[in-house]
C-alpha cells in the first residue's frame, strides 16, 4: 500500500514538471491524455487494493469468530465438568441444605399482626429520622452496651420486643436505614430502642399486652397441669410391692381353686366307670 501511494506522489510530481515544460498546445493536449490515462490505472489499482483489503479484514474477522466460538465452548464444557465434580463432593443432602438456607424463611400475616406490624405503624416509622432520635428527651445512662442476640438486637429486650425489632428490621427498611446510620456512631442500641419503642408505644402497646396475657395464661395452665399432677397419689416402693404380692396371691389362690374343683371332678369321671352299685 505504501508502494502505491509512493507511485502516486511521483506521478504527481512528473505531471506537475512536465507542465512547467509544455508550451504547445498538442503537448498539453497529450499530457492531459496520459494523466487522465494514468489516473484510471491509479484508481483501478486503488479499487483492487480496497478490495483485496476488505476480503483479507473479512477473512480475519471471520477467523476471530471461529476462534471466539471455539474458546466460548471450551469455557462452557469445563464449567460443565467443573460442576460435576462440585456435585460429585458435596453431598445431595448438603446441597439441598445450603440452598434452602440461603432463603430467609416467610414471615406470616398473622405473626406481622400479632408482633404490631400493621399498615399504620410503617407509615409512622416511615416518617422518622435521624433527628427524631438524637434529639429526643430521653435520659438513658452512659452504661455497657448489652450484649446483643445472634440477630443482632440486644438481649436486654422482652421476648416480644425481641420479635418485633426483628420484624421491623426485615419488614421496614426505614428503620433499618436509620439503625445502620445511628448505631454505635451516635447512639447505643440500647438508647436506639429504648426510643423507638417509646415513640411506638401507642401504636403496638396493645399487641405487646395481648401477648402477655397470652404468656401469663399459658404459664396458669401449666401450673395448673403440674399442680394435677402432684395430686395423683404415688405408690411407694413398698406399696408397689405389698400389691403385686396381693395380685400374686389372689391370683394363685383362684388357680388352686379351680385345680381343686377340676381335680374332683375327673376323679368322679374316672371311679363312676368302675364302682359296682349295690341295692
């Protein structure tokens, strides 16, 4: 290609010389005849280099997207294989397993409901901010922070509010912004939820006495089933003895009744059969 633009440059070059020379207008004439002349040829070699390129750019694109296909079914057959052996060492048990605990489990209507979650307290919770909670009159010591469940919500806080602080963390994604923002940075989580669940007491207060009532109410059966229970008599070692001795002797003494009585009366079968009677 260079070759070619060499060729063109000089051709340039002589025409340009030769038209300083002429003087006449036949040579004129002649030249303008050769240049044309020589212009066709340059641009007929021009087109068949233009060509030759696209054909040879073609080729090579065409061998890229073999090479490109080839390689794509390499990676996909040692994935392939790569798998395999991963379900060749991991157990189907384990596999299952890890699958399933990778998803979270479903959070029920009814446990949302009975834990407080209701339409009314998102839309509370969801009006909250930063603010609210740093500058809320709340006098709460300077103490340890407690140490927290493996959900991370402290343990300092009642079984129900335990459940609901979870849920809520789950569920409202508001309150979950505002706890990563806040806790340990600004505030403790004691302090956290000591106010959060001041701020929501008139909205989940009647949920949280509902379930310990519930609480209290269990306990009282429970009590009342153990209570029962210590009232059942209990025989001891040598009641239990003294009785089974008492079943034992009926029970031998029925035996020799019944042998005594089908004794007498073989006995009768057997002489009946062989005693003259006399008159």
């Amino acid at each position: 290609m260079e070759d070619f633009w060499q060729r063109a440059k000089s051709f340039a070059e002589e025409t340009a010389k030769k038209s300083q020379t002429l003087t006449m207008p036949n040579k004129i004439a002649d030249l303008v005849a050769d240049t044309a002349k020589k212009s066709k040829e340059l641009a007929f070699e021009a087109s068949k280099k233009a060509d030759e390129l696209a054909l040879e750019a073609s080729k090579k694109a065409d061998e890229l997207r073999v090479a490109a296909l080839k390689q794509a079914d390499q990676i996909q057959l040692q994935s392939q294989s790569l798998s395999k052996s991963i379900s060749d060492i991991i157990p189907p048990q384990l596999s299952s397993l890890s699958i399933a605990s990778s998803d979270p489990p479903p959070i029920s209507d009814s446990e949302l409901r009975k834990f407080g979650l209701t339409d009314d307290l998102r839309d509370f919770v969801g009006n909250l901010t930063s603010s609210t909670f740093q500058s809320f009159p709340f006098p709460v010591l300077d103490e340890p922070d407690a140490t927290t469940t493996g959900t991370n919500v402290r343990k300092d806080l009642n079984e129900w509010q335990e459940r609901h602080a979870n849920l809520v963390l789950t569920t409202v994604k508001e309150i979950k912004k505002l706890r990563y923002e806040l806790c340990p940075r600004v505030m403790k989580e004691r302090k956290f939820w000591r106010i959060y669940f001041t701020l929501v007491s008139t909205h989940v207060g009647s949920y949280e006495q509902q379930c310990v009532e519930e609480v209290k109410q269990r306990a009282k059966q429970e009590e009342a089933k153990v209570d029962e229970l210590k009232q059942t008599p209990v025989l001891t070692t040598e009641q239990s003895e003294t009785s089974l001795k008492s079943k034992t002797s009926n029970a031998s003494a029925e035996q020799d009744l019944d042998t005594f009585l089908l004794g007498d009366f073989d006995d009768s079968d057997a002489g009946g059969g062989g005693t003259d009677i006399k008159y």
